[in-house]
C-alpha cells in the first residue's frame, strides 16, 4: 500500500509535469506580445489570439492541473494505511490471544491428567 501511494504521487508529479512542458513548448510557438497592464503582465491566454484548438486546451488543462493539489488524496491515503495497519495489529494480536488461551488450556489439561494420575 506504501508503494501504491508513492507510485500515485510520482504519477501526480509526472503528469503536471509533462502537461507543464507541453504547454510552455506550445507557447512558444505563438508569436505574441505580452501585454502589459498596472499591475504587471497580464495572463495570457491563446484564446485571444486565435490559437488553433490544441493551444487553447492544452492552456487551460495546464491551467487546471496547476490549482489541483493532491494533496489531500495522499494524505486520505495514509489515513487509510494507518487504519489498516491498526486493524492487521489488532487481528494479529487477536491470534496470539487465541494462541495462548489455546495453550494454557493445553497446560490446564495435562495438569488436571497429572491430579488423575498422582490420585491414582
């Protein structure tokens, strides 16, 4: 389950980054100029210069991937191992009970068949 986790995030990483590039290789192939606003650059998006679709998309999947965190998966996910490791503690420590009432029983027996014995 530990791997499982570090395989999603890596993935996670994996994929923002590859949706990171491709757009900035995208964007690099329109010639625009940066518009300039008070408050600093403005945002630019290819929608506004007639960018072929792919452009467009590719902006706005980048967009997206961006403000998405994973966050809060990951840490549901550890949420989930940590219960579960508790149940399997539980369970195994269930079988060492039931291990060792078996063998005090055991020890109960051979003592009761050691009383027969000696009072015979």
């Amino acid at each position: 389950m530990h791997n499982y986790n570090s395989s999603f995030s890596d993935w996670i990483y994996a994929q923002k980054s590859h949706v990171k590039a491709l757009n900035g290789w995208l964007m690099r192939c329109l010639l625009r100029e940066p518009e300039e606003i008070s408050d600093g650059t403005a945002p630019f998006s290819p929608g506004k210069f007639s960018a072929p679709p792919v452009f467009v998309v590719c902006n706005k999947w980048s967009r997206v991937v961006d403000k998405l965190s994973e966050k809060d998966v990951i840490e549901a996910f550890n949420g989930f191992m940590i219960g579960l490791k508790e149940i399997l503690d539980l369970q195994q420590k269930s079988t060492v009970d039931k291990e060792l009432e078996r063998k005090l029983k055991n020890l109960e027996r051979q003592e009761q068949e050691k009383h027969k014995v000696m009072q015979t």
